[in-house]
C-alpha cells in the first residue's frame, strides 16, 4: 500500500481541516515530542500558512486540554487512528497533544510550516559556496524593478557596443515603419517578463549570444515572404488568363466570386483570414459555384484539375509567409533579452543579491534524480514528512524538485500528504500547472482520494454548482474538461436548514447604439441587489463583490459614492461603503499625500507652485494649521528624519483614520532605504513607480461591503456573494508570448517567442494556438468555479444577455445558453433566472469557545506618534554580543564563538564529526579547519571530565526555551545544555571567559524557573563549564 495519501478537495470540502488532522496524527503518533520538526507543511501564500500553524496549535491545546469544542476533531483522529489499528483513550492523547504543543511553543522557529517560496528561500540561503554568493547575500522578489533597470543600463551602454547600437537602430526603424511607438523600454519591459516563465528559463541555454544571428534569420523570413508574395501574384495572373480562356470571371464563382477576390487580395499583398467557403473549395469542385449556375460542370472540372490544387498550393505559401511574420514580430526583443540576462546576472554579481524568481530552475539544477536530495538536507533538518496544500498550483519545476524529496520519504515507508483540487486552479500566470495534479498520481502509484462533503454552502448553492458546471464544460465543445466530469464536481451537503440558500442570476440586455448603457445598468443592478439584502436584513459586514478586474472595484466605490445622498439609511449602516485593499492604496491617503506633497516642494521640483498650492489645499481639507517649510534648513536632512519632521511639524498623527496609512508608508519607507538611495529625488521617483500603489491591509474591525478580485478571494467564503460584471473572456484577453517549438526549415534555434492571436491557427503553429485556447478556457471555467463557490447562503450573478449567440465566447454567452437546462425558476420576460429565496441566517446564541487560542481577540486602536530626531541627541552604541562576534576585519565569528555554536549542536560524541562537516557545509568554517575543530572539542570534552553528559542514557535539549513571565513582561531564557534521565535532570551552560558572579546567578534563574515550572524532574543538577579552562564548576540551587 503506497504511504503517500493525495486528497482531491472540491471548494468548502474541509481541506485544511483535513490536513491539520493529518499532521496532527503524524505528530503525535512518533514517541518524540520534537518530532514536529520532521514534518514539512508547505502552502502557496502567507494566509494559508498562518492559518494552518494557528489551527495546528488550537487543535492540541485543545486536545490536551480536553476542551469541548475539540470533540469533533478527537472523534476524527480516533478513527484515523483505528484504520492504523491503534487503541489511544483519552489520557494517552492528552499526555501526548500536551507534551507535543509545549515542546512547538518553546522551539517555535523550528516549526517546518511555511510557504513553498519560503521553504526553497531557506534551501538557496544554505547553499552560499555553491551560488558564488557571500555569507550576507539578498533575495530580490522585485523582478519587474530589476528588469527595468536591466533594460535602462543595456541601453545605457550601447554607445559603446556597435554591433548593440546597430541592432537598436534596427529595431526603432521596424516599429517606425509598423507605425508604433518607437520608444522600445516599454515594449521591451512587457516582453523581459519572459525571462522568468519557467519554459524559458529550462532552454534559454540555446538562445545565441548575437545579434549578427537573429540579423541573418530576419533577412531570411523576409526572402520567405517576397517569395510568396511574387508566387501569389504570379499565380493569380495566370488564373486570370485560365479563366479568360474559358470565358469566366469572378461573378460565375460561389458568393460573387469569393474565391477569386480572396486570390486576388493576397496578390495586393492582403492576407484575408480563410472563409468557411474557402475551405470548402480546397477539397470540394462543386463548392466553387452554386448549383443551378449553367456553367457549373465546366467550373468543376476547372476546379478539381487546376483550381483545387491551385489553391492548396497558395493556402501553403501563405502559412510559411504568415509563420515568417510571427516568427518576426518578437525577434528584436529576443536579440536584446540575452543582453539583458547579462545585465541582470553582472548586477546580481555587483549587489550580492539572488533573484527569487531564479530558485526553482537552480535547484532544478542542482538536483539529480538518481541520487539521494543532499539539498534538502542543507537546511539542517531530515524531512521524514511532506503535505503539500494547493498543490494545483504548483509549477513544474516546483513538483520536480519536491518529486525527489517525495520518492526519498516514500524509499524510507513514511507517510506524506498531497491536498488540491484541479478545478480551483488559477495561476497559470506564475507557473501553475493544473495537469501537474493527474500527472504526480499517475507518478507516485497512488490513487486520489475525493472529500465528497461540503462543510460551507447551503443546499441550493451546491446543487446549482454540481449541475452547472459539468453542463458548462460539456458545452464548451472545443476543449475536453476531464477535470469537470460529473464525479469530480459532484458534493454533498452537511448543512440542514430551512431555507437551502438562493441563487439569482441576473441578464441585461445589450444595447449596441450605446456601448456605455451595459456598464451603467450593472452598476444599477448591482445597486438594486443591495437594496435588496438591506430590506431582507443582510448586514452589509456579510456582503462581499467579487470581480475579475481590480478597477471594477473603484468604478463601483465611484458609483457608491455618487449614491450616498440618495441613500441615506444604506449609507449610514455601511451598504454602500465598500472595504477593500484596492480601495486603501497610499494614494489614496492624506497624510501621506502631504507627505509627499511637502518632498516634492523641499527638492525644488518643477511645478514647485502648483506643489505648494496643492499642499495647502490638503491642509485645509485636514484641518491643519498652513505652515511654510524652511527649505534651506532641510535640504541637508536624512530622508528618514526628515519625514519624521514633516510628521511632526504638520501633526498628522490627529488626523482621523490615518494611522494605518502611516504605519504602512513608514514600513515601505524603512524597506526602500534598505535598498535604494536615501535621497529625496530618488525616493520620489521610486514612489511614482511602486510606492503608491501599496496598499493598507483591511482589518475585520472596518464596516463595509468586501470588495476583491477572484483571485483573492481564493480560500475564502461569505455569506452572500454578488459577482457583477460576469461576462469576461475565454480567451486570453491579453496576448501573451507563446514559446513554441521551431519550424522544421529552422535548425538552430529550438523555439520561438509567438504572439498569441487567432492567425496562429494558419500558421506552423497551430497545435500550440489550439493548446493555449484550451489552456485559457479552462483557467477561466475555473475561475467562474472559485467564484460560484464562495457564497455560503447567497449567491447573486450579474452579466450580459445576447439575442443571439453564435458561438460561446463569453461566460455570459455560457451562462445563458445554461440555465435554461438546470433546475430553478427561469424568467423568460425579466431575463433573470432564480433558485430559493433570499437566505437570512438566524442569529442564534453563539456558545463561547472553552479554546483560548480560537478566540477572536478583541480590535484595539493603535495610535501613530511620530519622532522628531535630534541630532545632538543621537549616540551609537554597541552590544557586547556583537563585539565579542566582530573581532577582525574578516572574521564574522570568533573561534570561541564557533567552537560554542558547535557544542550546542552536539548531542552525543558520535555526532561531533558530523556537525564539524555541517559547519563546512553551511560555510560557517573553511575545509581546512574542520580537523582541528573535531580535536579541539574532543580534547575539551576529554579534559574536562564531562564525556557522560555526551553519553547516549541522557535526552537532550539544546538550547531548550523556557518561557515565563517577569513583571509583567514574557522572558525567554535559554541554557545551553539540558540533560534528562530518569527523574535526574542536569542543567549545563559554557562559558569562555574567565569565571564570575553572574554566571552562577544567570545558571540559577535558570533552575528557579524550571521550579516554578512545578517540573517531575527535582532531582536536579548545574554545572558551568568554562571550556578554554577545562574546568568544570557545580552550583548549589540555594
């Protein structure tokens, strides 16, 4: 039986519940109470994450507590435990959840729970010698900055390469004469974001480092195209003598002579798409006129010995002329892309840093599938555990490299967890990959384990999805949706209610005069609806929008806003606020406006006027005093200080509602310094590009309606869901760069950068035009099922209503050809389709949780104080602990220091040599000293007499936190060594310099709170070992 288990878990079906069960069954099965840290948990953002430690760590306090609402969760783990064939009573899981929580929260930073980012950022940050990297080096996750700047310096330095500057020119003359922007940084910007799309990043090894290349390969798709063109004209010519011979012309041909306009358009150097009658033409003698034509029998034999192969011979020639211009369109980027790569990699090398984006295919790499993942062990830790969550949207090279991980724990016969569900996967646009989900079962042996219940929607909501979808999907004609077959859509409700939750759908009709008339009515229905859920006492707290874009989110804040006078009493219970992070950028903020403002008129920019005015301006819309800034006497300021100052002087801290805003720019601001020049000029710049736009993240204490984009809202849920706008796209609605494989006439280059757009269904790349459509289908039909699965009582659709519909292109066009065929109430005359009622859920007395750790603490208002810096006042002042790690100019770490680091690592004499090794490894010590380490420390412990604490009767705690509190104030204390056999326990700390009162002091702080602890283990023992002096000093309690 293979012991790796892969959940399939539709929306709402408990998949973190599931996992938390999992890897709180893992843990407390193992006899170690430290075994946490052999478990790995990763997700795929920061939220996931967090919420996965709290529920970890609520579920054993709870069930080492015995507490009420772990009752479920212990009935769940007692079955899962049975199906192993294991007995626990109550006690037993008690004692085990207990020990298991404590040891969690006093080796917290061990906790293995993390996202997959993070997770690799620790693996690269273990392999400094191998990156070429020094110990201190960054990680940038800024690509989009680095490829900019990347493209500016490349530009920059083409006055001195001719070759580049010839290339330049090249390329601003092509987009002159194909009359767009000749301003290529920007063009330039949107295509370097390839650099990091996994696909280029695996062949980008066979791009040719010249430009002299891509030169001769234009040239040559330029003779392509002349020869056609010269075919097409002579081969027209010559059917225009054919068809004189035989006394025809272009009116005797099917649809007023199509075909032969069609010939004579690419001749004129046109290039019509193929008609349905010209592909009928291409095979058919009797298509090329209609039926009672009196000439018809001679028009089909004309057709079918010249015509026909005529036209099949001209439909080729303008494949290769169509290929040749594709392959065109994006060679000049690719000609300067190895320019900037180089770029990139010299200022990597510059600045110490490593790209984020770069850490998959490094290890990819780096990792060889024949042999054991020494990477993973880098990180100081033997994975014994893997449970991926979401793992839909894992990219391929993320799954290769965990694939080696897994195949290792899997060699071993211990247990791991994956957990997703193909259907919610929607990040294609970072690499996810939904095939990767049937592809790693079919690769690990297993077979996928579907979690048939929903635990979030109520009964309406559930049937509607489980008959909508598989419907949709056998709809789309042009697409196989295996991952929509009815088994894998299908859920069952654990709800009961009255009421079964509503579903309404509503349909605006088009109105083709006023292209503006869509949008105004939506953002009225969306106004109706809320009036609605107002009447039927739906709290505006419980109402969330979702949207596909984020500026829908401030055309609707917009339109609220309009609408506040004419709806007083919605207003003032919040109905027409809406909450969002889209809706709380910086730019939005007062405070920081004035901020902003006043740099502005301090670095004498242009406009200095209309600056101060503008200051003044928002002064008075805050209440506050107008002051004048004394430029002169802040020029010379620090940037940090001088912000300060502009705080303080303005008072915006009594500005309402600006503290969030504040805390939020000063975090972005400390971030900038950190990496950026600290000038005003500067910092204005980057402020225009990234600062603005950052947003205050929303708290639970601020009423409103939610407003966010369906990709947000991915692993949430609310109780009444309006989706308005519902009519986006199935194809891509940007054209992305498709990298496609080489036509057979072109040797040495394997791909090509393809411009995604219906003419590449005529051209050699077809397969891939056809595999990227079925690609953005099914992104966006999963897209439509993470938002119709949020809702978890109403769920409210607004789109658009054709009269006709020729062809689904839309997912209104899906929508309304659909809810017809499904249960529910259609109404013909209204265009609104309706299942159930309005769904109020009953405010029942909610039971206070018995569980500390899941309650909700209460919101507190923070207050931003800003600091006037001094300079007179400022002192620098030193740690001892730093003076005693800084001794030389090129020493990080003292011999004591390491010798220190590797005592504690030690648990047994046996493991002196292996953590001396890790030392290397981890570049703490060079090769050459590893030796002399291991006989240092063995010569220590021998001379010191301390060879039994090493010894293997003893559990071992190193640097075990024990936590308490002092005066109020929570205090971590740390000894060195703590030693356990029996009821004999043994408390040790080393120490280097020479002895003194407060060691003893500091040892029996140490004892007292183990005391106070009221530990079993009384019997109890210090020591100080001072190690450079080979002594060893036992202290008394009292």
């Amino acid at each position: 039986m293979s012991k790796i288990k892969i959940y399939r878990a539709s929306a709402g079906s408990g998949k973190t519940y599931t996992l938390v069960l999992e890897y709180i069954k893992c843990l407390l099965i193992s006899d170690f109470s430290d075994y946490f840290q052999y478990i790995l948990a990763v997700s795929f953002t920061k939220d996931a994450t967090n919420e996965m430690k709290e529920r970890i760590l609520s579920e054993l306090y709870g069930l080492a507590l015995n507490t009420n609402d772990s009752k479920r969760f212990r009935s769940s783990l007692q079955i899962l435990w049975e199906e192993e064939g294991l007995h626990w009573d109550e006690k037993l899981i008690n004692m085990r959840a207990k020990t298991a929580f404590q040891t969690i929260i006093h080796n917290y930073s061990r906790l293995n729970i993390t996202t997959i980012d993070s997770f690799f950022q620790c693996i690269i940050r273990s392999l400094v010698r191998e990156l070429g990297y020094s110990n201190h080096f960054s990680l940038e996750t800024n690509t989009q900055r680095v490829i900019r700047e990347s493209i500016h310096n490349v530009i920059e330095k083409s006055s001195h390469d001719n070759k580049l500057i010839k290339w330049l020119t090249i390329y601003v003359e092509h987009l002159i004469n194909e009359g767009k922007n000749w301003r290529i940084e920007k063009s330039m910007e949107i295509f370097g974001e390839c650099i990091y799309n996994e696909f280029f990043q695996t062949k980008k090894k066979y791009l040719p480092n010249t430009t002299l290349f891509f030169s001769r390969l234009i040239k040559s798709q330029d003779q392509i195209q002349k020869d056609c063109q010269t075919f097409f004209k002579n081969t027209v010519q010559e059917i225009k003598i054919l068809l004189s011979k035989h006394q025809l012309n272009e009116n005797d041909f099917i649809r007023k002579g199509n075909p032969i306009i069609f010939l004579q358009k690419l001749a004129d150097g046109d290039y019509p798409e193929e008609s349905k009658t010209i592909e009928k033409c291409c095979t058919d003698k009797d298509a090329w006129t209609t039926k009672n034509h009196k000439k018809k029998e001679d028009i089909a034999k004309l057709a079918e010995y010249k015509l026909i192969p005529t036209l099949n011979c001209i439909l080729e020639a303008l494949r290769k002329t169509r290929t040749a211009q594709m392959i065109k369109d994006n060679l000049y980027q690719l000609g300067l892309i190895g320019k900037v790569i180089k770029e990139i990699e010299e200022q990597n090398h510059e600045q110490n840093r490593f790209m984020l984006s770069d850490t998959n295919i490094f290890l990819h790499q780096m990792i060889d599938d024949t042999d054991a993942p020494f990477i993973y062990e880098k990180i100081g830790v033997q994975i014994k555990h893997v449970m991926i969550d979401e793992f839909q949207d894992t990219s391929q090279l993320q799954w290769e490299n965990f694939r080696v991980l897994l195949n290792e724990i899997l060699a071993q016969n211990t247990f791991s967890l994956i957990v997703g569900d193909e259907k919610q996967s929607i990040y294609r646009w970072r690499n996810g990959d939904w095939k990767i989900f049937k592809r790693a079962v079919k690769e690990l042996g297993t077979e996928e384990k579907p979690l048939l219940y929903n635990w979030r929607s109520e009964k309406h909501i559930i049937d509607f999805n489980n008959s909508f979808f598989p419907l949709a999907a056998n709809m789309l004609k042009n697409a196989v949706f295996s991952i929509y077959e009815v088994e894998k859509v299908k859920q069952k409700t654990k709800k009961s209610s009255e009421k079964e939750g509503h579903i309404f759908i509503q349909f605006i009709k088009d109105n083709k005069e006023d292209v503006q008339y869509v949008d105004q009515m939506m953002k009225e229905a969306v106004l109706e609806q809320l009036k609605k859920l107002y009447n039927n006492g739906i709290p505006a707290k419980d109402i969330c929008l979702l949207v596909r874009k984020k500026k829908t989110i401030n055309i609707l804040a917009a339109f609220f806003l309009e609408k506040r006078n004419n709806y007083p009493k919605m207003a003032e219970k919040h109905y027409l606020t809406i909450v969002s992070n889209e809706a709380f950028s910086l730019k939005s903020s007062l405070a920081v406006r004035i901020i902003i403002a006043s740099l502005r008129i301090i670095s004498r920019q242009d406009n200095e006027i209309y600056y101060k005015n503008q200051l003044i301006y928002l002064l008075k819309i805050g209440g506050l005093d107008v002051q004048d800034l004394i430029i002169d006497s802040l020029l010379s300021m620090p940037l940090f200080e001088l912000i300060g100052y502009i705080c303080k002087q303005f008072e915006l801290e009594q500005l309402p509602g600006q503290a969030a805003y504040l805390f939020v720019f000063y975090d972005y601001l400390s971030q900038y310094l950190k990496e950026s020049p600290a000038t005003i000029h500067h910092f204005l710049e980057h402020w225009e590009k990234e600062g603005q736009d950052k947003t205050v993240p929303t708290g639970m204490g601020v009423e409103g309606i939610k407003a966010m984009t369906i990709h947000k809202s991915k692993g949430l849920q609310f109780h009444t869901v309006i989706i308005p706008y519902c009519d986006w796209k199935f194809s891509p609605e940007k054209n992305p760069f498709l990298w496609c494989k080489s036509p057979k006439n072109i040797k040495d280059l394997p791909f090509f950068p393809i411009t995604y757009k219906k003419e590449m269904k005529y051209t050699d790349f077809a397969t891939e035009y056809e595999e990227e459509t079925i690609r953005s289908y099914v992104d966006n039909l999963n897209l439509l099922y993470v938002a119709f699965t949020r809702a978890e009582c109403n769920l409210i659709i607004l789109t658009r209503y054709k009269k006709k519909i020729k062809e689904i292109k839309r997912v209104s066009d899906l929508l309304q050809l659909s809810v017809k065929k499904l249960n529910g109430n259609w109404d013909e005359e209204n265009c609104h389709f309706r299942m159930g009622e309005i769904f109020l859920l009953k405010e029942e007395k909610k039971v206070a949780t018995d569980n500390p750790l899941k309650k909700i603490p209460l919101m507190k208002e923070i207050k931003f104080s800003p600091v006037n810096f001094q300079q007179e006042k400022i002192t620098f002042k030193q740690s001892n602990q730093f003076q005693q790690l800084m001794t030389g100019k090129d020493m990080y770490f003292t011999y004591d220091n390491i010798i220190h680091y590797f005592l504690i690592q030690i648990n047994y004499l046996e493991d002196i040599e292996k953590k001396v090794n890790d030392g290397i490894i981890q570049s703490l010590i060079q090769p050459n000293e590893g030796r002399i380490y291991i006989e240092k420390i063995r010569r220590s412990i021998q001379l010191s007499g301390v060879e039994d604490w090493f010894n293997s009767r003893y559990k071992v705690y190193r640097k075990y936190s024990i936590i308490a509190e002092e005066n109020g104030i929570v205090i971590n204390k740390r000894p060195d060594r703590f030693l356990i056999a029996g009821n004999k326990t043994i408390i040790i700390d080393y120490k280097f310099e020479t002895p003194h009162s407060s060691h003893e002091k500091q040892l029996r702080q140490y004892a007292n709170l183990l005391v106070t602890r009221k530990t079993s283990h009384f019997n109890m023992e210090m020591y100080l070992w001072y190690v450079e002096m080979n002594q060893v000093k036992k202290i008394q309690l009292y």
